[in-house]
C-alpha cells in the first residue's frame, strides 16, 4: 500500500500531471505548441526575471578579462575565460574551435587643427587603418557629407588634402541610422584614396555628445588605395565645420602609428545542454566574444555572451529539457570580418541539416521590443505562440524578415530558420565603439529581460515537434 501511494503522489504531481498534459495535448502536424509547452516556456521566463546569472558573468568577463581585440592577449584571455565559465555553468561538450584571425595593432593617435585657430581633437584611428609618415599628414581640409557626394565632386579638389566626411548619425530605436552612416566608416579611406587624398577624417558613427571617438573596422577590397583614416568625437566634428563656416582655409596634422601584424589564433568557443530525444538537432544561441580595445565591450558584445550564456544555463536547469540540443556559440572576430562565423559555417557544412534554429545577441542588454522571424509561412503560427509568452515583456511580432544579425546570418544564408530579437538602440550608439562601453553603463533588470526571452524562445524552437524546416538560402 505504501508503494501505491508514493507512486500515485508521484502521477499525480503537477509535474508530471504538465507532463502528461504535453502528450496529450501534443497536435498531430507538430507545428504548434500545446498549453503545456506554453506554460513550461512562461514559468522559465519568471525564474529568469529573478536570476542575475548574466549579469555576474558580465562583470567577470569586463572586470577578469576587459578588451578582447581579435588576435590580442585579451582575445586569448577571453577564450580561456569562456571555456572555464561554461564549464562551472553546468554546459556539456564545451570546447574551443580554432579560428585564425587578422591582428591590427592600434598604436597612438593625434590630430590637430592647425589653422585658422589651433585646437587639438579627440581622435582614434579607423579599425584597418595604416600608418602616417612619423611626422604625419599636414594638408587642407575638404568637407564632403557621404560617399555620394564625394563621387560628385570635381576631383581636382581632392589630390593632397584630408577629406572630412561630416555626415551626422540620427538616433532611432531600431537603430537604423547606424546602417546609413557606418558606409562611410567602411568605405570612405579607399573612395578618398583612389581619388588623390592623403587621409581621411569622419565625424564618428556615434549618436552622443560626449568628447569620445568612435572606432570601428573599414572594408577593404583587394587593390583598394590604402590611407590613414580616424574618426574625431562629435563635438569635435562640429568644431571643424565650425572653423570650416568661417571661409578661411582650414589645416590639419593627423599622426596615427597604427600597423599590421601577422595573423594570429583565436578559437569559437562552444557549450552545450543535449536534448532529451533529438540531441544531434541543435538551436545556436549566439554572441561574438571580441570586442574593440578602447573600452571593455560592456554592451557589445559582452552583453551577448553573458544573455545567450545564462539563458542557456536555465534551459539546462529547467524541470524538462527541451526535445534538442541548445548550443551556445561565442564566436571569434566578428568586429574585423566574421572570422568566426565563417569558419563555423564552413566547419560544420555536414551537419547542417541539423541546425533546426538560430540566434544572436548584439545590440547590448537594452529593453527588448520587437521579434521578427525568418521561417516558412506554415510554422509562423508556432512564432507568433512564441512572441505570445513574450508580451508580458513588452515584445510584439514585427515580421517574417529577420536577418540572424552578423554571425548567425552566417546560418541564415545556409536556410536556417532564425529569429532576431529587436532591442531599443536609442542608447546603443552613444556607447558603441568607445571607451565608454564599460559595465557600470549596464542596467541589472534588462540583463534578466534579455535572458528571459531568449531562455524562452530558445526552449521552445527546441521543443517543437515538427521543428521549423528551412528558410529561404542566401542573405
């Protein structure tokens, strides 16, 4: 009698009475969720509102570790950082992929204004860029909005002098702005170069006030014309069209020390919690784990490793493994070229098929908005059941367009189905990029609300029956 008894407490629990609801609940085509997987994801989002696993190992990684250019001691530092913070998390199968990276070594930056009034700028140099002559660059100025106008203008102008690109980023929630202006960042020392200049200067990628350059990586191409290129704060930038307004020709001297080195190992580092009954398919949740060397990569992307990290952590804590494996993916060098996310991509071309679904964090950890998807239209209903558990949070469906960001785009382009998770960038790009991207700009409570999503979304994507098919190949 006191076996039957036990054996009925345990039937009749509420997790095994949940548990038994999902069987029998379970639809027949597996493209949807039953109210019991719905429940299960909702009572995962509440224990993430009230976890700061994130946010600690936020603070480990900034404060242990700090900048983590590609193909730095800091890089190196932050793979065996990952590895053992994994590790003490609880993953399985946790290891390091080799990665070769290209190694940029920033070196010393100054730019003056000579005339018509000396005054010194706040300036770094562009991620890629080469060296100025030891006395550096002295030369006029010309200003030139975008790359549009600069293709328009009469070349005579431009042989012998700095190019100042003055285009101003707007400020949106979406972040929108920074896809207009970060052409000019990319491409606007080659345009430039190929066009006589002698350097080039931009008003930063950035939407504050503050008197702290934006840095970030240009693109190249093969034959491209190679020249100095810096970015000056934005109060600098309005004093150089300022003295520029006064008609009187306008001199500047930029010094930059910065080279190439050879190339250098860097690794993606991957964990894992194993499904229950598919293991071999697998969700990626992403973030990339370099970061740019003047601050310590607060929001990008050490934001992204310490969401996609914790939320996978509670997904392998949870009462009910999901039916697949969740895999987190730290990947290497995404701010200079997608090193990592390529080598994953070509690495794992054979099991490809297994990758049922994917993720990435990074935007940094601000109030989560928006979710779009990009899968077939028959599992849309299975997405829009997903967001359903995320409104509680403030986040509505926003369509069928998502991108899977940088590296996890990588995936998309292969036909894995993703989903992109919208945060408000209307602070983002005051930080992004500078010494300013530090821990204490980082709020506790988004941090959970990040994870909280994410821990949802990535259990039930694994969850689902039927899974999600493929999506449309290519970008």
């Amino acid at each position: 009698m006191r076996y039957f008894v036990i054996l009925l407490a345990v039937l009749t629990s509420p997790y095994a009475l949940a548990t038994q609801a999902r069987a029998a609940e379970s639809p027949a085509s597996g493209l949807t969720f039953t109210a019991a997987q719905l429940e299960e994801a909702a009572a995962l989002r509440e224990l993430a509102l009230r976890d700061d696993t994130g946010y600690e190992l936020l603070r480990s990684l900034t404060s242990r570790v700090g900048p983590r250019l590609a193909g730095t001691p800091g890089d190196a530092a932050a793979v065996a950082w990952a590895q053992a913070q994994l590790r003490a998390l609880g993953f399985q199968n946790v290891h390091a992929e080799p990665v070769r990276v290209p190694r940029w070594q920033r070196g010393e930056c100054r730019v003056e204004l000579l005339s018509p009034w000396p005054q010194t700028c706040a300036a770094v140099a562009l991620g890629g860029s080469v060296a100025t002559p030891d006395s550096g660059v002295e030369a006029e100025v010309i200003p030139v909005t975008n790359l549009d106008e600069l293709a328009r203008m009469d070349s005579t102008r431009i042989p012998g002098r700095i190019v100042f690109f003055t285009g101003r980023m707007d400020r949106s929630a979406d972040g929108s702005g920074y896809g207009r202006a970060v052409t000019v960042r990319g491409r606007a020392a080659a345009e430039a170069g190929r066009r006589g200049a002698l350097a080039v200067a931009i008003r930063s990628v950035g939407t504050d006030r503050n008197r702290l350059a934006h840095t970030g990586a240009m693109r190249n191409k093969p034959g491209d014309t190679r020249i100095p290129a810096v970015a000056i704060s934005n109060p600098d930038a309005d004093l150089l069209e300022d003295q520029l307004a006064s008609g009187q020709p306008v001199r500047m001297r930029i010094r930059n020390t910065s080279m190439w080195a050879d190339s250098a190992w860097s690794a993606n580092v991957i964990g894992e919690f194993p499904g229950r009954e598919r293991p071999r398919e697998i969700v990626v949740l992403g973030a990339h784990l370099d970061s740019w060397d003047l601050g310590t990569g607060a929001h990008d992307d050490g934001a992204g490793v310490a969401i996609m990290s914790a939320a996978a952590r509670l997904i392998g804590r949870a009462p009910l493994r999901p039916r697949r494996t969740v895999r987190v993916v730290l990947f290497a060098n995404e701010e200079f070229g997608l090193s990592g996310a390529r080598a994953y991509a070509r690495d794992h071309a054979a099991e490809v098929e297994r990758h049922v679904f994917g993720m990435e964090s990074d935007l940094g950890a601000f109030a989560p908005l928006g979710l779009r998807s990009r899968v077939p239209a028959d599992r849309l209903s299975a997405i829009r059941a997903m967001q359903g558990v995320l409104t509680p949070l403030g986040v509505q469906y926003r369509g069928n367009d998502a991108s899977g960001d940088a590296d996890v785009g990588q995936l998309a382009a292969l036909g894995i189905p993703v989903c992109d998770l919208d945060t408000d960038a209307s602070e983002y790009f005051d930080l992004h990029h500078t010494a300013n991207d530090t821990f204490d700009k980082v709020d506790p409570l988004l941090v959970r609300r990040n994870v909280a999503c994410y821990a949802v979304l990535a259990w039930l994507a694994a969850d689902l029956p039927g899974g999600f098919g493929r999506g449309p190949k290519g970008r």
